[in-house]
C-alpha cells in the first residue's frame, strides 16, 4: 500500500514538474516571438597619437657566447641611451626579446659543425612624440640596430571617442528599425535590451608586418637620414544591438 502511495506521489511531482517546464517553454517561445533586434555600427575617425617600434640588433657570428654577448650588450646600451636622448622614457622602453644561439654549418664532407654563436634582441619603444619617429629610426641605426619594424599606431585615451562611435550605432540601429518596420508592417514597442559588442578594427594604415633591415655604416658616427613615417588614422569602432518589443 505505502509503495503505491509512493508511487503515486511521484507521479504527481513529475507531472507537476511537466506543466511547470512546458509553461516555461512556452512563455520563452513567447517571449521570443515578440522581439524584433536590430544592430548597428557606429564609426569614429582619429589621429593616432601613440606609436610603437621593435628596435632591435642581432650581432655577426662570433667564436664565443661571451663574445657574442658582450658585442649585443654594448650595441644595446648605447642604443638605449640614444632613445632616452631622444626623450624616450625609462617606462616607455622594454625588452621582448634575447637569444643567445649556436650556429652551425654543415656540409657533406664534415657534417654539422659549431661556426661560433649570435645574439638577438630586441626592445618595444612607446613613441608620445609621432615626429621623432624619423630620428628614433636613424639614431638607433647609426648606434648599431640592424632589425626595425613591426610598428603600431594607436590612440591613447579612446574613452571620448568610444562614446561617439556609440552614440551614432545606437541611431543607426534605431533608423534600421524604423525601415524595417515600416517595410514589413511590425509595430515597434519599447527597447527591451541593449547589447554592445566588442569590435577591434585594424588601424587604416597597418605597418605591423613592415620590417626595415639597415646595415650599420662603417664608420660609426656616419649621420643616416631619417625616414619620413606617416601615422594617418585610426577608427574606433563600437557595435550595439538593441532588442524591440513587438506590438
């Protein structure tokens, strides 16, 4: 008797269980079926005002590691004392990357042989000032970078811009609903949600997969023209969603 009360009892919970679910379902479906979402991307144009360069050396083989080395470091610190010339600063200098590595010749007769070792490296520099991009290029080359490139043109603070290129996303997609609207015949209620999308658009001028490679004159203090550098501009992009009730 007690197992067919309990069975009962579980029948009326999984029953229960049923109606609740299917009413779910249904006021989601529902729900669904009144909305109407429309998106539109707002974008605003700016100057770049920050800049960033890979400057960076690699040394000739040498017969030593510690050859090698201290070839790289000097070159280095003296180019990191050009670029604090330039008024570079300390914070805006980093190094990304060193590599002390064998190198090795081979040949039919003799196999993989050790010819001596080579150091790499290379610093980001955060450039405020975008005319002293030229200088930084020339100076570095003449104290003994070899490996220049990847630069980057940003814009410092985009929080303004940001809120510009909002603005006018959020009105395109109020116009795109109000056409679409009028050429289908819905009849829009009240914005129930909006949502913003994150957009990272690529700078309109890209230099990331530039590389300059300049031999270092023979006579060190030889003066190299500067490069003329244009940053040209960047956009800010925002992308926003805007859900309508459905009359």
């Amino acid at each position: 008797m007690k197992k067919s009360y309990f069975s009962l009892a579980v029948l009326a919970i999984l029953a229960v269980a049923a109606i609740v679910l299917y009413a779910l379902y249904g006021a989601t479906r529902l729900n669904n079926q009144d909305r109407f979402s429309v998106t539109g991307t707002g974008t605003v144009y700016a100057k770049a005002d920050i800049a960033q360069l890979t400057v960076g050396l690699k040394t000739g083989v040498k017969a030593t590691a510690a050859q090698a080395t201290e070839e790289s470091t000097q070159k280095m610190n003296d180019i990191i004392g050009e670029l604090k010339k330039l008024d570079v600063e300390t914070k805006d200098i980093q190094t990304t990357d060193y590599r002390l590595s064998p190198v090795y010749n081979w040949t039919q007769d003799r196999g993989q042989q050790l010819q001596g070792y080579e150091v790499s490296q290379n610093v980001t520099v955060k450039i405020r000032d975008l005319e002293k991009i030229g200088d930084i290029i020339a100076k570095t080359t003449e104290k003994g970078a070899n490996q220049i490139g990847n630069i980057n043109f940003t814009i410092d603070d985009e929080y303004e811009l940001k809120n510009q290129a909002r603005q006018l996303a959020i009105e395109k997609a109020k116009e795109k609903a109000e056409m679409i609207a009028k050429e289908s015949g819905l009849k829009l209620g009240k914005i129930k949600n909006i949502y913003e999308n994150s957009v990272t658009p690529m700078p309109m001028y890209d230099y990331s997969n530039a590389k300059l490679e300049m031999a270092v004159p023979a006579g060190m203090g030889e003066a190299i023209a500067s490069p003329a550098i244009e940053a040209g501009q960047n956009q800010v992009k925002v992308e926003v969603t805007l859900m309508y009730e459905v009359k």
